[in-house]
C-alpha cells in the first residue's frame, strides 16, 4: 500500500471493508460489527505493525452509512459494471470496496472524489487484488464523475 495514504482513515477504510464483507455473510448487524470493531479489533497495529491507528467514527461511518444506503449504492455501481457483469457475480471483498468507495463518494462530501478512489485502489491492493485495482478505480471513477461530476470535470 501507498505512504501517500496511509493514515488513519486509510486503516479505518480497510477495517470498513472487512465489517461490511462480515455484515453480509455472517448476516450480523452493522451496529453490532462495528462494536465488535471498536472492542476487539481496532486496536494499535490493527493493518499491520506500521499501520496508524484508525479513526473509529469514519469507520462506523462507512460501515453503517454504507450498509443502510445498500440498495441505493447497488443500484449505482450496477450500470457502473462492464456489461452482462452483475453486483452478485463480484468476488465479495471487491464487492465490500465498491460499497464503501460508493458510500464515501455519495455521503462523504469533505473527501475529495479522486481520494476516495485513490484510497479504495489501494486498499484493493491491501487485499491482493492487484488484477482488481483497475476494476475499483473505473467503477468509482464512473460514480464519482456521476455524482460529483463539477469535481470531477476534466479527468479522463
């Protein structure tokens, strides 16, 4: 991952990822997950020994802004896939990135676009998803030029 970015909110952003991926296949709710989090989880070298700490209220964010803003957020990143590719037919964990990327880009109006995205690239990459960086970046650059596209003006 990136110096540029890491930082607090990057490691509240990878922490994010991993709740939502478990608020969707262990059927728990957000609140409860991100109780989990805070208690358990969230703790100092939770990415990695040089990892900051993360910033617990961005992350609860993330997660429950995104979980409660799911359909809202799928239907976004649906017409944002190459045709005949479905939300479903994503591996889970980009599935999890594309949702909180999603979320910051439509909620998140104090983080600039491009660092949203550049953030959920590299948290791709935090995953191993290097083939699926690419991926992430052309689906939240297609939802940021939509909903932000005054900000977003100019880029390719």
């Amino acid at each position: 991952m990136s110096e540029r970015v890491r930082n607090g909110r990057t490691t509240s952003r990878l922490a994010a990822v991993q709740a939502l991926y478990q608020v969707e296949f262990a059927t728990e709710d957000p609140h409860h997950v991100v109780e989990q989090f805070r208690r358990f989880r969230l703790k100092p070298g939770f990415g990695g020994p040089d990892w900051p700490e993360a910033e617990p209220g961005f992350f609860a964010d993330i997660v429950e802004g995104a979980w409660s803003r799911k359909p809202e957020i799928d239907a976004l990143i649906e017409p944002a896939l190459a045709r005949g590719w479905t939300l479903q037919r994503i591996d889970p964990v980009i599935r999890a990135i594309l949702r909180a990327g999603a979320y910051e880009i439509l909620a998140r109006g104090d983080v600039p676009a491009r660092a949203t995205i550049d953030a959920y690239v590299d948290v791709s990459l935090a995953f191993d998803a290097a083939k699926e960086a690419g991926f992430v970046n052309g689906v939240l650059d297609r939802i940021a030029k939509d909903r932000r596209p005054q900000e977003m003006a100019g880029r390719g």
